[in-house]
C-alpha cells in the first residue's frame, strides 16, 4: 500500500510539472491556433537559464527561477513578434513549419552555448522528510506547492481581472474581442509571455529531479501535446486535469507494468483517443 | 534563347550533368555525398506528394524511413534473404505499415494530424531502440549486404552505387512526376486546397488522402533500404525525429509542392553543411532561422520565389512588348 500513496505523490509531482507545460501550449493554442513545437525548447531554455543563473552567478535557487521566467516569457514574446505574427494569416502547415524552425534554433543554440552533456542543478530542499510513512523531498513538495500555487494565480488572473478576461475573450472569437476594443496584438504577446513563464517554471521545478540538456524538451513537449489533445485543445481546466491524469497513469504504470515502457503510455493513450475521437475528447475547448 | 531553355533540355541537361558526375568529380568521398543526397532525394519526394500536394504534413517520416531500412537490414542479416527479394520486399513492407498508420491517422487533420504523427514517429523510433531482440537496439544492425550484383554488371563499386542510386532517383521522380500530372494528383491538390469543395465536388477524400500517405510511405521505405544497402550499417538513431526534420529542412528550402524543390533542396543544404562543416551539431543555428525565414517570405521555397520572379519577367515583357506594338500602330 505505501508504494502505491508513494507512486501516486510520485505521479502529483510529474503531473504538476507537465500540467504547468501543457497550460502554456493550450492558451497559445487558444488564442492562435497554433500548436507551438517550440514550446519545448523554451522549458529547456527556462531550465539553463536557471541553471546559469545558479552556477556562474551564484543566485540563490528562488531567485534563479525568477530571472529565468521573466528572460523565457521575453524570449516567447519575441518569437511571437518575430515569427508568428507575420504568419497570422497563412496555412496551418507553414505555422508549425516556423514553429519547427524555432525549435531547432533553440536547441541548436543551448547545445553551442552549455554543451552536450548533461547537467545537475542542486537544489536547495533536498531535505527528506517523513510525512505519514511516506518519504518525500522537499523539493517535490515544492514543485506540487508552486504548481498549484501558479495555477491558482493564473485563474484568478484569467477569471477575476480585464486583462485576463481579454484572453479569454479572444480565444472565444478573436473578431468578435477585436470589434469589442480589445488589443488582439497586445493579447497575443501577453499570452506568449504567459506560456513562456509556465514553461520555465515548469522546467526550473523538476530540473533538480530530472536533469538538464538539450533535448529535455522532446518529450514534456510531446507529452504535453498529448495532454491536451486529452484535455480539448485551447481548454485551460483540460490541460490542468490531462496533466495529473497522465503524471499519474505513468508513475502507475512504471510500477505496475515496466518501467522502461512508462513513456509509451503517454502515445498510446493519445493514440487510443486520436482513434476513437479524432477531433480530441472535448472538440474546441471552451477555454 | 528560350529554345535552349526548354523545360525538356534543361532536365535532359542535369541528367547528363548527373551522369557525368563521377569523371569529372574523380573523388569518392564527394561521390558518396551526393549518393546520400540522391537517397534523401526520394525520402523527400515521398513527404513532398503528402505534405506539399495533398496538405498532411506527417512528422512519422523518418520512421517509415527507418522501417524500410530495418527491413531490409533485418531481411537480408537475420532472416538470410537474398539482397534482390528483401530490396523489393521493403517498400512492401513498410507500405503495409503505412497503410495500418495512415487508416487510423487520415481520421485526424491538420494539427491532429502533425501530432498524431510526430507520436507515431515517435513510437517508432521507441520500439526500433527498445526492442533488442529483433532491432539489437542501439547496438544496432551491422553487415548489410551491399546491392548483389545483376547478372554481368557490379554493384559493388562507388560508382556502381552511384548510378544504381540515381537510376532509382530518376524512376520515381518520374513516377511523382506522371502521378502529380495525372488525375490523382489534381485530386491530391484539391484536398489541399480544400477539403470541403473537394468532397462536395465527389472526390472521395478520404481514399485519396489514404493513397496520398501510402506512395509518401513507400517512397520513404525504398529511401530506407537503399540507404542501408549503401550504408551497410543502420542504428535507432535513423529513425529519430532529427531525421524528420533534416527532410522537412529540404522540402522547405526547396520548395514545398514543386517538383523541382526535393532535388534543389538537398542539393542546398547538403552543400551547404559541407561547407560548414565546422559547425555540425551547430549546423541547426543556421538552418532553423533559414526554415523559419523561407516560411514567412517566401513559403514555396526557393523553386517557388524564382518560378514567381520568372513568371513576373515574362508578363513584364508581354507588357512591354505590347506597349511597344501600340507606340508602333500609333506613329
């Protein structure tokens, strides 16, 4: 029974961490209808940023993270000026085409930049606590406290205050938020900015656990993709629930089944959904 | 002028430029570079008639690609066929595969689509890496047999394989080419343009879209087994979405649904990282932007800027020509 509460607390933590990633790639996805493969690379640029920060700077691990969100969401504005608003008005096949693009760059340039190799970052709550009968580390506590904590904000934010309600509204019907003054430029960029915290925060948190190189970001992204698809694409609540669903179902699976096959379940179940319901569970989120 | 420029000399031109090649080059290591690049070549096309002509762009291609070239490598070194078989049983094989994949992914479009495939690529790649008893997973497959020979004539030297290869190439681009001509490739291009008029003109979709993905995915298999018969060695790593975006790199660059754009492509960026060589895992800071650049200024490539250019200069000079004439009546 232990390792079961132990693997699910387990599946809490990577469910928070890809949760956080898949709310960047949902709103983004919302507001443009772009499905973002750079996405990716920018949760592994939050996580060498921050990993910089702490080494060659000496930060302290909190304030590392700061810089780093504020440093990927400029960095996701700058791609949205750069690359996809000239794009705003061409096929599907050409925004992920420059997405990809993007991608690659990223990745290129963190490979010419820190190397190949891959890297720790040292945490500062490495403690191990005792809660229950189950052993946990600070630092997943952490990550499931900030996650939540995040999530909170950004609801709050989306549901309580004009600026968030504009997002809202333009991923609902982008004339429509046009017609009524909204600044649909400025919304695009907020959201980028937005997206490219998540992000790194998501990638800052679970550095410490995982580690740090420049194909970290293949997998959260795929899996982020597959969240929400899960989810319903543009749907906020979607990508929270996708994420814990599929943190969950691997830490799961990784005991249950074999743990060399926990990624695959990831596909697997998308492609068990894509089969059955090809427009994904929920067909245009509500957001 | 234009007499000499015909489309019909220009292509019948590089095919002996082509042919030519290797007594003018006389330097087997740029031989097997442009080898290589002709293989690309046909895995391009392949992801060109789906991506460029018919709209899917499926991120599985290095995968299909993957399959072909384990199939072959498996046929010939576990299962002890005879090169000429396992080279013709490949394609089959992964054309098979790619039917399974393509009546289930076909469901999905657009986004779905991209990444419905980019998973089955992804899949694929996971299965190639993990499954050690058949794939020997990152140790990977070694001691392919080289192309048997036929009959009186060797395959086994570089030049052999050179002309063996090109033939290959000039088969299917004549094959995409008679294909992109005939009334399945307007059908493909109308559900590119769209879907919806498409269907409501009577084209089934759904059968032409499923054909579309199958010739993309036997494209990609004989790419595959050619490259591990001329490789000789295949690892997981061919397989990997590197791969898929090396092709896609090409097909942008050259052009996305022109016929011309795979060939110039490859060409491009294959040069191009030879001359780069200094960079190579860097080579991705140059060629990433340079997707990104094409896509936003000139989306068909650089076959499609000229083809537009060319096509401008020749209503500017049937302007001009008119011009002149009307001048001429007037005085």
């Amino acid at each position: 029974m232990d390792v079961l509460f132990q693997q699910l607390f387990n599946g809490l933590t990577v469910g928070s961490v890809y949760s956080l990633v898949a709310l960047g790639l949902t709103l983004v996805y919302g507001i443009l209808h772009i499905p973002n493969f750079a996405h990716g690379a920018l949760y592994m640029v939050g996580a060498y940023i921050t990993y910089t920060m702490m080494t060659s700077l000496g930060l302290h691990y909190v304030f590392a993270i700061v810089v780093s969100i504020i440093s990927v969401g400029l960095i996701s504005v700058l791609m949205e000026r750069i690359v996809f608003h000239p794009l705003r008005d061409s096929t599907p096949i050409q925004h992920k085409v420059a997405a990809i693009g993007v991608l690659l760059f990223l990745e290129a340039l963190a490979h010419y930049i820190w190397g190949a190799d891959y890297q720790q970052m040292v945490t500062p709550y490495g403690q191990v606590i005792e809660v229950f009968g189950l052993t946990l580390t600070m630092q997943r506590i952490l990550i499931v406290v900030t996650a939540i904590v995040a999530m909170i904000l950004l609801y709050l934010f989306l549901k309580k205050t004009y600026t968030g309600a504009s997002i809202i509204a333009m991923a609902q019907n982008r004339e429509g938020a046009h017609l009524m003054g909204i600044n649909t430029n400025k919304v695009a960029m907020l959201t980028f900015f937005i997206a490219g915290v998540l992000a790194a925060l998501g990638a800052s948190l679970t550095s410490p656990i995982n580690l740090v190189f420049p194909s970290m970001g293949h997998l959260v992204i795929l899996k982020a993709f597959v969240i929400i698809i899960i989810g319903g694409m543009g749907s906020i609540p979607g990508a929270i629930l996708g994420g814990y669903i599929l943190g969950f179902s691997e830490s799961i699976g990784a005991t249950y089944i074999s743990s060399d096959y926990s990624d695959i379940i990831a596909f697997v179940l998308l492609i068990i959904i894509l089969t059955i319901k090809p427009q994904g569970i929920f067909a245009k989120g509500e957001a | 002028m234009a007499a000499i420029f015909s489309k019909r000399n220009v292509v019948i031109g590089l095919i002996v430029l082509a042919a030519l090649f290797p007594y003018v080059a006389r330097n087997d290591y740029y031989l097997h570079v442009l080898t290589l690049a002709f293989i690309w070549m046909i895995a391009v096309y392949g992801l060109n008639l789906l991506a460029g002509f018919t709209g899917y762009l499926s991120l599985a291609h290095a995968g299909f690609f993957a399959i072909g070239a384990y199939a072959l490598g498996l046929l010939t070194v576990k299962a002890e066929m005879g090169f000429w078989p396992a080279f013709l049983l490949a394609p089959v094989i992964t054309t098979g595969i790619g039917f399974l994949v393509g009546i289930i992914a076909l469901r999905t479009k657009e986004h779905f689509f991209a990444i419905y495939t980019l998973c089955v690529g992804y899949i694929i790649y996971l299965v190639i890496d993990k499954w050690e008893g058949l794939t020997g997973g990152v140790r990977g497959l070694i001691g392919i047999p080289a192309p048997a020979d036929i009959g009186p004539i060797s395959l086994s030297t570089p030049i052999a394989q050179y002309y063996f290869v090109l033939t290959i190439l000039l088969l299917v681009i004549l094959v995409i080419y008679r294909i992109i001509h005939s009334l399945t490739g307007k059908t493909f291009i109308a559900i590119r343009n769209s879907e919806d008029l498409a269907l409501s003109l009577g084209i089934s979709t759904i059968k032409n879209k499923l054909l579309s993905f199958v010739l993309s995915t036997f494209f990609a298999g004989v790419a595959g087994a050619l490259y591990a018969s001329f490789i000789r060695f295949i690892g997981p790593d061919i397989g990997n979405l590197n791969i898929t975006f090396d092709l896609l790199v090409y097909m942008i660059v050259g052009g996305i649904g022109t016929l011309s754009g795979p060939i110039v492509g490859t060409l491009l960026i294959v040069w191009l990282s030879q001359n780069l060589q200094f960079l190579q895992d860097y080579r991705m800071l140059i060629f990433g932007p340079l997707l990104t650049l094409i896509v936003i200024f000139s989306p068909r490539g650089i076959v499609g800027f000229i083809a537009g250019w060319f096509t401008n200069w020749k209503l500017r000079r049937k302007v001009n020509i008119n011009q002149a004439q009307e001048q001429a009546e007037e005085v």
